[in-house]
C-alpha cells in the first residue's frame, strides 16, 4: 500500500505487532576494475527470478546504477539480522556471477548524475518528473531501519521524539566525503545533496499526534503536492505500508559489522522513544533551528567534531554520541538483548585518514570497496553478533 487513503493508513497501525524489525541496505553496482558505476540493476533483478529467497528481497532505488537488499518482517533484530545477512551473501554471491562488485558508502566518489539511468517503474517516473533535477541529481546510497509500532498516534509521536537523536545517527554513520570527483571537505555529503534538496525532506517539523499529521497529509495530497504518501521524504517518518517508525537519516556503511551495529542502534533508539511515549516521560519539543544546527555539525564534520547538547545548551565531543544514545536506550537493549558494538572510527574518519596521508580518491574508494566485499559476503559458518 502506497496510497493516501489515510484511514486504512491508522488501520494498518491498528494492527501492527510492536518491535518486529526491518532492514533496508543500498549498494552502487560497480564496474570490478575501473570501480566506475554500472547501470545493471535490471540485469541482477531478472537474474535473480530463479532464486525466491533473493527475489522477493531485492529492490530498485531511483538509479539502475544501485541495488537495495530488505530483510523484510524480522520478529526482532536478531531475526531480521539473520534474514538480511543471508540475503547479502546471496546478492553478493550474484554480483560476483554476473562481473560487477557492490559499495557500500554514501556517495560514489566521482561518478557523474548526469550520465545516470533512472529505472523504468511508474514510482519512480514520477519522482523524476516530478522533481527533475533534484532527483537526477540524487545518486546516493543509505541504510534504513523500520520498527513495529502499534497504533498510529504512538508512532507519529515517537518520531517527534526522534527529531534530535537524528544528528546523533548520522554523525556515527558518516560515510561519503566526496561527491562529483572532488573532496567535499564533509563527512556525509550525501546529507547534503539528499536531505538539503528534496522537498518534504530531513528533519521534519514535531506533529505532536496523528491528528495534525492526518491534517498535514490531507494538505499535500488536496493541493496536488503528493499523490502517495512515500513522496514525504522526511528522516523519521510513520510508515503507512507497514505500520512501522522509519528512520532514514544514515549514510551506508563499508563494514557489515558497522551497518549491523548501527541497524541495532537506530532500533534501539526507536524503541525507547516508543517506550517514552508510553510512559510519558518529560520531553521538549526542539525548535528546527536548533536540531539543524546539529545537522550541519554532523555533516561537516562527522563523529570529529563537536555537537550541542541542546538541554544544557553546551557542546560536547561528537564521538560521545555513542555513549549517550546506549545511556538512554539502556532499559530497552537489555530486554531486547541489543549491544552493538561500533570501531573505533568510522567510515568518513577511515576515508579521511587515508586522504590526509596522501591517498587517492581512487585509493580510498578501493579500499572502502574491499572492506564491503569481504565483510558483507560472509559465509554463513562465520560468527557474527550485535
């Protein structure tokens, strides 16, 4: 269900089972030597009709140049882990068939939009004609995470309380300095041209409950601005298919162990806003311009810098992040058995180390690459945890 039938929208909530977990993973489909961005997805999909358990899990994301992988309904984290780390080994496992290798950062360092395929579905042929060059313009890569929520009003308002933890998750997932062949000087320049670009996008105002997001939806689609409810692009947003929190503010990650860890993290943060919302713990609603002072924070500088804790109105090291969301969703990751553990730099640090000791574009891209292809491609013998 994409429609904007708002009603079987709070009925699809109605129904929703708490805490089941779905994950969403995009990866650029590359060229084995040249790492240049090949336009193949049509190719893998059609190749992989014959096998069900891949099929069924792998999407198209705007480019044919990109490839998503779902996990689709995991009873929890753990299940849904193991359903997504299955359908990676899979989707490797035919890339590597079929010549090409996948990535798995933000952005592609120096491939050119303008020479980018958009694939042939009638959702997106809308985006494109409805959004041009914003949307020509979006050749980006992200990881996002769904969580059951029982009852639509619980979940628009769990979002809200969501709003300032989202330049927090994006400080840690930072994972795309470049953009356009050049060094941006940021550490997730996918950020920028994404959520800086597209309308209805990044971090969205507080609603405060269904009943003004109900009355903000029925504006776009009366006036003509959206004709189905996935063209609100926001960072955390109530999903209407599956009667999920959806939070998409994170770059993709080089390492499986990091998009697992961060995947944990985001559920996590999602679960002890649901729970806060139950219990009705304080909560201040944040002024825009105040969480998108953090935003800029996150994007320039990644878990390098320094962010503003917006109670005391302080800044504290970025890389505290980390200790700080596991301080606040300490009460839900014990009952949920959730403890990710994170490297000691991330992505966008890795890549920008290895650019401050002289490396290439094309160095540090390779590198991130063979990171990706051994870590993702895993045997199913091998240990993996959250």
């Amino acid at each position: 269900m994409n429609s904007l039938d708002l009603d079987r929208a709070a009925e699809r909530f109605a129904q929703a089972p708490d805490l089941t977990v779905g994950v969403e993973e995009e990866f650029s489909i590359l060229h084995p030597q040249t790492l240049e961005l090949e336009p193949r997805f049509e190719e893998l999909r059609a190749a992989a009709e014959s096998e069900e358990l891949l099929h069924e899990h792998i999407t198209g994301e705007l480019i044919s140049s990109e490839i998503e992988i779902i996990s689709g309904v995991g009873g929890d984290l753990h299940h849904a882990l193991e359903r997504q780390r299955e359908h990676r080994r899979r989707l490797f496992a035919l890339a590597q068939a079929h010549g090409v290798v996948l990535g798995a950062t933000g952005t592609h360092p120096w491939a050119d939009y303008r020479e980018q395929q958009i694939i042939d579905t009638e959702h997106y042929r809308r985006v494109e004609e409805g959004l041009k060059y914003v949307a020509q313009r979006n050749n980006t890569f992200s990881l996002h995470v769904h969580l059951g929520v029982r009852d639509i009003d619980r979940a628009v308002r769990a979002c809200d309380r969501l709003r300032p933890v989202l330049p927090l998750l994006l400080a840690i997932s930072a994972n795309s300095p470049y953009l356009d062949g050049r060094d941006s000087g940021l550490h997730s320049a996918r950020t920028q041209s994404f959520t800086k670009s597209f309308p209805r996008c990044g971090v969205p105002d507080a609603f405060g409950g269904w009943k003004s997001y109900r009355e903000y939806i029925e504006l776009l689609k009366k006036t003509g601005s959206i004709v189905e409810f996935t063209q609100v692009w926001w960072s955390v947003r109530p999903h209407f298919s599956f009667g999920t929190v959806e939070v998409r503010i994170c770059d993709a990650q080089a390492s499986a162990q990091e998009s697992d860890a961060l995947a944990a993290l985001m559920v996590a943060c999602i679960a002890q806003a649901v729970r806060d919302v139950d219990e009705g713990a304080p909560f201040t609603d944040r002024p825009p311009r105040l969480i998108e002072e953090n935003m800029w924070r996150a994007i320039r500088y990644g878990l390098d810098g320094r962010l503003i804790d917006l109670e005391r109105g302080e800044e504290y090291p970025a890389r505290e992040t980390i200790e700080r969301l596991a301080a606040w969703t300490a009460p839900v990751r014990a009952e949920l058995g959730i403890e990710p553990a994170f490297p000691e730099h991330n992505g966008a640090q890795r890549q920008r180390r290895m650019i401050e000791a002289g490396a290439s574009r094309e160095e540090v891209f390779a590198a991130s690459v063979a990171e990706t292809r051994q870590t993702y491609s895993y045997e199913p013998s091998e240990e993996v945890t959250v």
